[in-house]
C-alpha cells in the first residue's frame, strides 16, 4: 500500500508542470494568431505609395550605366630600347600634338646621328668639289673652243685674200691650196672641239646627278638618324588628356614597352551596360540620353556587343549632341536608350519589384467603398521611371506600388484614410 501511494503521489507532482506549459504554449498561440497580419484586413492608405495610371505617347526606353572614354585614343610605346631622363606630364593633363611628355636616353642613338652628320657634311663637300673641277674643266675646254675659232677665223680670212692676189702673182697657187687645207683643217678641229664640249658637259650633269643622289642619301640616312633621336622626345601625337603613364623617371625601357595613352578630351563615346534580357530591343542608330549628373546630352546607338558579361551586355554609343560642363573620359554615367515609341499607351510609375514583361498581382484603389481591390496587372515595356501597363484599366486610377506581401493573400483591404 505504501509504494502504491507513494507512486500516485509522484505521477500527480510530475503531472502539474507539464499542464501549465501546455497552457502556455496554447495562450502564446492564441496570442499571435489573433495578431497576425493576415488576420488584418484595414490599412492606412496614407502609408502607402501611390502610383496614378497615365494615358499617351510612351518612350520605351532601356537603361543602364556605364563611363565614357576618348573617341581617338594614341597608345604611345618605346621604339628603342632607352631610359627615361625626365617625366614631364603626368595623367590628367591636357596636351597638344607637340607637347612632349617624357624625355628618354639612348647614347647608341646619339652617336649614329653625329656619324651620319658627318657622312653627309662629307659627301656635300665632295660633291661640291666636283662642281668646282667641272667648272675648271669646261672653262678650259670653252678657251680651246674659242682660240681654234679664232684661228679658223684668220685662216679663213687669208685664204680669201689670196684667192685675190693669185691672178696678179703675187701669191702662188700652190700657197693658196695650204692655206684652203688650213682653212678645211681647221674648220674640222672646230667641229670636233664643239662635239667633245657638249659630250663633256652631258658626262659632267651625268656624274653630278650621281652624285647629287649619292647626297640624298646621306640627307636620309641623317634625316632617318634625326628622327630616331627625336623620337626620344615622347610627344602626345592629338590634341586631348594624358589618361596613362606607365613608366616612372629612371627606369630603363624595352622596345614595344607601354609608355603613356593619350585620348581625346571632347570627342567621346559613352560605353553604356544594360541588362541582357533588355539588350535584345535595341538596334544601331537608337537615340539615346546620357546623365552625366551635370548635365545631359543626346547620343545614339553605334556598336553592340556580341558578348555577354556577368548578365550585361555593352552599347557603345557616340554623343551627338553638345558636353555638358563635367564631360571627360572615365566620367561615371547613366544612360537610357529609346528602343520604341508607344502611341496611347497606359503607363504608371514603375513599383521596384516589377520587370518589363511580367504579370503580377497589385493592389487598386476603389475610392468609392473605401477598400483596395487585388487585380492581375500585365505589364510591358520600361520608360525609364515609367512602364507600359498592358491591362484595360482607365487612366487615373490609382495603384497600390508599395510592397503589400503580406497583404497578398487577401483579395480586399479596407482603407482607413482617403
């Protein structure tokens, strides 16, 4: 009797704990059912985000963003194998053609030059002495000439006199025949010594010409040797910014090394990223507007991107329009693409979890019972803050764009304040 008891004693004080947090548990239930959301069905409409539904011409539009950079870009790279004595301009830079940027070394360089300088001054010298023996030789020849004419001159002279002196006897004919053969002899030296000039001089211009090519050469061979060593002066090559430096004052360079790159300041091109899902409404030749955050500028479709990177697709786009202020490359923009232009369409402001193409459930307000009536919404094509909204619901209507999940299950909210 007395363990009997005892045990009915012990199941009794056991019992009672496990009842008292079964109560608690049912109450805590209780508590939170009766306060859940979803047992709610009144809302404050004042606390809500409205969205009116519009009714007329829609822009289509895709956005994205994105940076601009140089239309014209010179990527300036080391010809010779150098060092760099002084770094003048650093990135950021506005630069001219000529403006000299880096100032390299190469001593094998200054020597080839002053060889080549040489080589010319040289060859320049030779050729004018040339001119100066050919001169000496013509002038010479030209004074042989001019004596044999003259004494073909005398001798014609006296062979006409005698012609006139032989039927008096006083001259002989056989004196009169040498001074004919004089005349004919004399007459024949002429001749030849005319012909030998004229040959002289055409093999005179022949070697001079010779020469003269033999000194363009050497100008080249100095012009080609002045240039290497004036390449040694790293100039921007276009009129813009000094976007790279790649070197620093000391170091020594290869040839083919990257030295600096050079971009147009105010010819630019607007690299725009969009979501890959939108890239397929837009075609070459789209307007578009770019947001530099100072300022805007019109611009236009140039170049899609066969690639897709990490969801996005790039659209190069050339600006058409005039900078603003702020425009400079590797400026941050945004930008939207005017894919299509919609005639008397629906729209509204876009709610945040909404995508072009989807149909989702939203509330709209029925201001004339006080309530928020849950209705499947088709949706279209994006217009920046705007999307088309493909559903027959009149224009001025007003729905709910706040997020309302944990309303969505209920079909009907009474709203609290108009």
């Amino acid at each position: 009797m007395d363990i009997k008891q005892s045990l009915e004693k012990k199941n009794k004080r056991t019992g009672r704990p496990v009842l008292w947090a079964a109560s608690i548990a049912a109450a805590i239930i209780c508590f939170v059912a009766l306060s859940a959301p979803w047992q709610q069905s009144s809302i404050d409409l004042t606390q809500l985000t409205l969205a009116t539904v519009q009714q007329g011409a829609l822009d289509a539009r895709v956005s994205g963003y994105g940076s601009l950079r140089s239309k014209y870009t010179r990527f300036l790279t080391a010809n010779y194998q150098a060092q760099v004595d002084e770094v003048l301009l650093r990135p950021g830079a506005r630069v001219e053609t000529d403006t000299v940027i880096l100032r390299l070394s190469n001593p094998a360089l200054e020597q080839q030059l002053n060889r080549t300088r040489l080589a010319l001054a040289r060859q320049k010298a030779s050729f004018e002495a040339l001119k100066l023996s050919q001169q000496s030789e013509q002038l010479s020849a030209q004074g042989n000439f001019t004596l044999l004419k003259s004494e073909l001159a005398g001798a014609q002279l006296r062979a006409e006199a005698e012609s006139q002196l032989i039927a008096e006897g006083i001259v002989s004919a056989l004196d009169h025949k040498r001074s004919q053969l004089a005349v004919k002899q004399l007459s024949e030296r002429v001749n030849l010594a005319e012909v030998q000039m004229q040959q002289m001089q055409a093999l005179h211009q022949k070697r001079l010409d010779v020469e003269r090519e033999l000194v363009e050469e050497f100008v080249l061979a100095y012009a080609s040797a002045q240039a290497d060593v004036d390449k040694l002066q790293v100039r921007a090559g276009i009129d813009g910014m000094l976007q790279e430096l790649s070197v620093e004052q000391g170091q020594s360079v290869q040839v083919g090394a990257p030295l600096a790159v050079v971009g147009s300041e105010h010819e630019l091109l607007a690299d725009l990223l969009v979501n890959e899902r939108e890239a397929s409404q837009i075609i070459l030749g789209q307007l578009a507007v770019i947001d530099t955050f100072s300022g805007t500028v019109e611009a236009q479709v140039r170049r899609i991107d066969p690639l897709v990177r990490d969801g996005r697709v790039a659209i190069e786009l050339e600006l058409i329009g005039e900078l603003p202020s702020n425009a400079r490359p590797a400026l941050t923009i945004e930008g939207e693409i005017i894919t299509d232009t919609l005639e008397d369409a629906l729209y509204l402001r876009r709610p945040s979890f909404v995508e072009a193409g989807q149909t989702r459930p939203l509330f709209i307000v029925n201001p004339s019972e006080n309530q928020l009536v849950k209705a499947e919404l088709e949706f279209g094509k994006l217009a920046g803050d705007s999307i088309e909204l493909r559903s027959a619901i009149p224009a001025g209507t007003q729905v709910v764009i706040s997020d309302m999940g944990e309303y969505m299950h209920l079909q009907e909210l009474t709203t609290l304040s108009n």
